[in-house]
C-alpha cells in the first residue's frame, strides 16, 4: 500500500517502488505453479484436476489474457497510490491521515461497483467489458502526469 511504496521510495527513488513490486510478482509466479500444481483439490474436481494441469493451464491464450487484463487493471492502481500520497504530502502538505481517505475512494468505489460490472458482464459479452475498462483506464493513465 502506499505506506510501503511510500517507504521504498525513500530508500530507493522513483523507480525502486515499481522495481520491487514486479521483482516480486515474477519470483511469486514459480512458487505459485508449484504450489498450486501439487495441491489436492476437492475431490469434484479430480476429473477436470487429471485432464488439465496447472502448466497446461497456462498455455492457453484466453487465460494469459485474462491474467494479463486482471495485472493492467490492478497495476496503475497501486502505483497511483504512491505517487498521489507524495504529491499531496509535497504540493498541499496533506496528513497521512487526509492522504489516507482519500485513497480510501478508489476502494469505496470498487465496493459499489463491483456488482454494478458484474451484472454488465453477465448480461453482455465478457471480452467487451474487458477491453471497455482497458481501453477507459489506459485514456484516464494518460491524462494522470505533471504538467510542465
């Protein structure tokens, strides 16, 4: 959160923040295929367990997408987090405090639409809500940034 992107700032810089979160997400992908291919699953699941393994799972494109769709969504908003807190701090001299709630909106947000986007999803075609919301969210990054 932005207590720790905030710290790792510190030590680091700009780009140590984003340096260890990939760094961390990329060590955390073999320990998950390990993981998660020797773990027994409830015993309905055996038959779809012995026809398809974790490592085949992965090969298949509509899943690396959709796990690629679920990191460009969930990525800028936690960089945001960081950067935000330390131009508040910076420009207005906010409070953690302040900063804080404020960052609590983009929760608050998720929390009431979140159900809102799945009865979208459900009514219409998945893929078109997922590039919809890529498309939306990659326009609003662009238009985030100093103005020099």
């Amino acid at each position: 959160g932005p207590a720790i992107g905030g710290a790792l700032f510190d030590i680091g810089g700009f780009l140590f923040p984003f340096v260890m979160t990939g760094g961390m997400v990329l060590l955390f992908i073999p320990l998950l295929l390990f993981v998660l291919s020797g773990s027994e699953s409830h015993p309905q699941h055996k038959k779809m367990e012995t026809e398809l393994s974790m490592w085949q799972l992965t090969k298949k494109v509509p899943v690396v997408m959709v796990c690629l769709s679920v990191f460009l969504a969930n990525a800028p908003l936690g960089l945001l987090d960081t950067s935000l807190a330390l131009y508040l701090d910076h420009t207005f001299g906010w409070s953690a405090t302040h900063i804080g709630l404020l960052l609590l909106i983009s929760g608050a947000v998720y929390v009431v639409s979140a159900p809102v986007v799945g009865l979208v999803v459900d009514a219409t075609k998945p893929r078109l809500v997922m590039i919809l919301g890529l498309l939306t969210e990659g326009c609003a990054m662009m238009l985030i940034g100093p103005v020099s």
